[in-house]
C-alpha cells in the first residue's frame, strides 16, 4: 500500500515540517509542498513559539555554564 498523505491539518506533521524548517533544512519542493497542505496556521504558531522558548531556554543554560554558574 502507498502511503497517500491526507489533506487534514495534522499536529505532528506540522511539527515534523517546523522543525525542520527550524533548523534551515528542507527537501523537495514536493514535499515541501504536501505539508502546507498539511498544516494549520495555529500549529505553526504555538510550534514555532514553543521551539523559540525551547531554543532560548538551551542558551540560557549554556550562558549559566559558561559564566561558571
């Protein structure tokens, strides 16, 4: 069976196309344009906002560490 991509917004699979887009990777065009498809714009939201606390919380304790803290 081939896996056919529904067109229902999907929390993980805006997650997955988030992340990824976080970190300044992506793939095929084709893919890139299943998952606007995909997602929905208050995922993308509370996603992106939750990476960027996640991102700040990770250089805060790296700063602590360093400061010798």
């Amino acid at each position: 069976m081939q896996d056919v991509p529904s067109d229902k917004p999907s929390f993980l699979a805006t997650l997955r196309a988030v992340g990824w887009a976080f970190f300044g990777v992506r793939s095929e065009q084709r893919l890139f344009e299943q998952d606007l498809r995909r997602m929905s714009p208050g995922h993308v939201i509370v996603i992106g906002l939750l990476f960027a606390a996640v991102f700040i919380a990770v250089l805060l304790v790296i700063a602590h560490l360093a400061a010798g803290g």
